[in-house]
C-alpha cells in the first residue's frame, strides 16, 4: 500500500524492507547528538529490523524515489497501543515535510493495525533532546510517563469513517457530539462544499442549541445558545480571515470555557485555542469537481490532538 502526500510517498512495508529502514535508521541516529547511555538504535541489525517488522508493520518515506525516512510499529499484546520506533529521517530530508507526513501515515497505519483495535500511539524521547520531545508535543502527543532518560508521550489515534450521505454526515456528528464538553475547539477542513457545515449542522442538532446553523461566511462566527443547559455552540468560518492573528482579534476566548467551537477552514489557525483540539478533515472519495453536490460520498477523518482524548472512545 502506497500513500501519496503532498510531497513524500508513504510505502507500508514487511521484513523485505529490513535493509531499507536499517539505512534510514543508521543516517538518522548516527547524526544526533552523542547520548549517555548511548541509543540502541545504533546497535539494530538487518535481522532485528526484519523480526520488528515480521512481528509489527513499518513504513518508509521516499523522496524522488529515494528513502527518506522510516518508523516502525509495534502492537503491544492487548493490541490497545501501538509504539512509534526508530522513527527518523536521513539528514538530507530534513526540512521538507517529511517528518509530519510520516508521523500522519504512521498513525493511520496504526490504527488500521491488526485488527483495528488500537486506541493509541506511543513515543520515548530522550531528555536530553528537548526539540525531540517539542516536536512529539507538535504532532498531538502529551507526556504520560518518565523513565530517565526516556519520556513516554502518547496520543489518541485518528479515525477515519465513510459517510455517503448528508444525513449520514450529520448522524457522525451527533455522535461526535455525544464526546464533547465545554472548552471543546473542533477545527474542520476540507474543499468547498465538503461538507463542512453539513457536518455543524449536525453537531448543533445533537448539542439542542437555539437557531439554524447555517455558514457564518459574512459574519465570520455566530453563537448558538444551549436550550437544554448544555454548552452554547460558538460557529465561526475563518475562509477570509488573513492568519492568526485575525482570529484572536475576534476575542473568542472570553465564551470558550463554556462552549463547543467549531472553527470552519481553521486548519493551521485555530489549533492554539485549546491545548487538545479535534481536527476534523471532510475529504471526497471520488473526483467530483463540482463543489455545490451533496451526492457524492465523503471520508471524514477525525484527528485527537493532547491529552483531553486519551482514553476516549472515538469509535463511532
């Protein structure tokens, strides 16, 4: 199975690929800095590269056809996580996106691990290497243990449901919303007319707050007060909204301790509103470029973000 991103192309490989990600593990780790106690990781083998792959799954990263970079998974016995191992890139790949695409193929791949029962991905960084740990924390994971000179991070693995239907779009969102509580920021992306206010339809629905939730394109956000005593439901739409600092000048964070916000096209502004936002990506499954149906069938990806989703079943 090949996943194409914007820039690498994601290969989930067997113990055939040992020699490969022995490469990119051997270029990556050999240029970090000296530890004490050294990494093991220089210390892997052709033959106990292919043992971690015979017993898990790997995937490797390649850039203009060259590998690039590589990580290993690693079920533990109950199947309910899945570890991150020998995650690296070769130096050269350093800098391009490369990093964050496999982080993100990695943990779909974990959670289609086995038979799909995973909850979780878990990483050890080195104390030592503070960046590591920053970067791990960028990428949704939180600190759950320490074991110098190791940090255990762990987060929540994403989902991935298809929805052929606007009703059906809706009735995923009335799910979500039955995992939601006050201070909640959900950041939706996804082409116009994805679905994207399909899909807050359905989550004001299920929340019972007042007014028709309709886009807030010309008011940039809405409020929609709770008639049942539940968080209100703040709607905003940041499609025209110059950057970041456009969406603090709204001074959202005086109403999102007692609300839920969804924040439309918010992908890359809106994640500093709350330490554990979901993400939610409304993709299309077939290549319809008519952006105004509402016929065509819909992957909808959602992503937990810190540690509010650990232990949260997001199976829907």
């Amino acid at each position: 199975m090949t996943t194409q991103t914007s820039s690498p192309a994601i290969e989930l490989v067997g113990p055939e690929a040992a020699g490969v990600l022995l490469e990119v593990v051997r270029a990556s780790f050999a240029d970090r800095p000296t530890l004490d106690p050294p990494t093991d990781a220089l210390s892997e083998t052709e033959e106990s590269i292919a043992a971690r792959l015979a017993a898990g799954a790997g995937l490797v990263a390649r850039v203009d056809g060259r590998a690039a970079g590589a990580v290993l998974l690693d079920a533990e016995p109950d199947g309910k996580a899945v570890h991150l191992r020998r995650f690296g890139l070769t130096p050269a790949a350093r800098g391009r996106g490369v990093a964050e695409a496999l982080v993100r193929a990695g943990l779909q791949a974990a959670a289609e691990l086995g038979d799909g029962l995973a909850e979780r991905a878990v990483v050890f960084a080195r104390e030592e290497l503070p960046h590591t740990v920053r970067f791990w924390r960028q990428q949704g994971f939180a600190e759950t243990d320490r074991h110098p000179p190791y940090v255990a991070l762990t987060r929540a693995l994403p989902r991935r449901y298809d929805v052929p239907t606007a009703d059906d779009m809706r009735a995923l969102a009335g799910g979500v919303a039955g995992l939601l509580r006050a201070g909640d920021v959900l950041v939706l992306s996804g082409d116009l007319g994805a679905g994207k206010t399909t899909f807050t339809q359905g989550l004001g629905a299920a929340l019972q707050v007042r007014g028709d939730v309709t886009s807030p394109t010309f008011v940039i956000s809405r409020v929609h007060p709770s008639l049942v005593g539940g968080p209100d439901l703040i709607h905003v739409d940041a499609y025209r909204l110059g950057g970041a600092a456009e969406l603090d000048d709204l001074d959202l964070d005086t109403d999102l301790d007692r609300a839920v916000t969804v924040v439309e096209w918010g992908e890359g502004l809106a994640e500093d509103l709350a330490d554990s936002p979901l993400e939610i990506r409304i993709l299309r499954t077939v290549g319809d470029d008519d952006a105004t149906t509402d016929l065509d069938p819909r992957r909808v990806e959602i992503d937990p973000l810190g540690p509010r989703w650990l232990g949260v079943d997001l199976s829907l």
